[in-house]
C-alpha cells in the first residue's frame, strides 16, 4: 500500500527521473538512504521503468496527433503500426474506436496519409494535438 510520501515521490520523479535521492529527500524532508530504500521498493511493484520525453520540434517532428482506429483486422493494424516510425505508441481501448495511435511528424500530410494508408483495414479519425498541459507541474 502506497502512502502520501512514496505518492510525493512519485510526483517527482515523473517531473524529472534524473533526481537524485538527496534532491528528493531536500524536498520531502527525507535523509537520501531512506529515499533510496523507497524508491527500491516503487520499483519492485509500482515504477515499471524510467525514460525520456523528446523535444520532437528539434527532430523536426513538431506536429503531434492522435489517431483512433474502429477496426476487427487487428493484427493488420498492429502489424502496419510497428513499421510506421511516425507512430510511438498504440493503445487498444474500449468504446466506439479500439486503438489510439500517438503520432509525430515533420508534415501534418504524413499524419493524413496514416489514415489514408489504412483505409482498406481500419476506419480512422484523426486528432491534431494544438497544445499541451502537463498535469503534473501544478
């Protein structure tokens, strides 16, 4: 069970993994040996793994979408999303639509010609991110 300061850090860690443990106990009030002892333990169960957000405009990659699939030829969507690098990640999800795709790109035409590439398996709908809001910085 979880309580309000492994939830702390937690928070900390998804603003910014790279902190050490003596940064995290300086601002939880901790000594770094029991932050460490923590974090050891998040990540028996809870931390599945650390990464990296990208700045995808320095790869000129500055367009951003989403695009939700209704389709019963899975693995053919599966199979084409894998290939497509354009596409960093694929959820399945319940409702109307049963895959989300997150999409980067240097053209908003390569976020269309998704669409138009799987047309034959998959009804799409497109999603054109305008802005962000990280939850997390408030």
């Amino acid at each position: 069970m979880l309580d309000h300061i492994d939830h702390q850090i937690l928070d900390l860690l998804r603003k910014n993994s790279r902190l050490t443990y003596t940064d995290i106990g300086k601002q939880i009030n901790m000594s770094s040996p029991a932050v460490k002892s923590r974090i050891e333990r998040l990540e028996d169960n809870v931390i599945k793994r650390y990464t990296i957000e990208v700045n995808n405009k320095e790869l000129n990659k500055g367009i951003h979408g989403f695009v939700l699939f209704q389709t019963t030829k899975c693995e053919r969507l599966t199979n084409y999303c894998e290939k497509n690098s354009n596409i960093i990640n694929l959820w399945r999800i319940s409702g109307e639509s049963n895959y989300l795709a997150e999409v980067v790109c240097e053209e908003i035409s390569e976020l269309e010609q998704i669409s138009k590439d799987t047309t034959h398996f998959a009804f799409s709908n497109i999603l054109s991110v305008l802005g962000k809001y990280n939850v997390c910085d408030h």
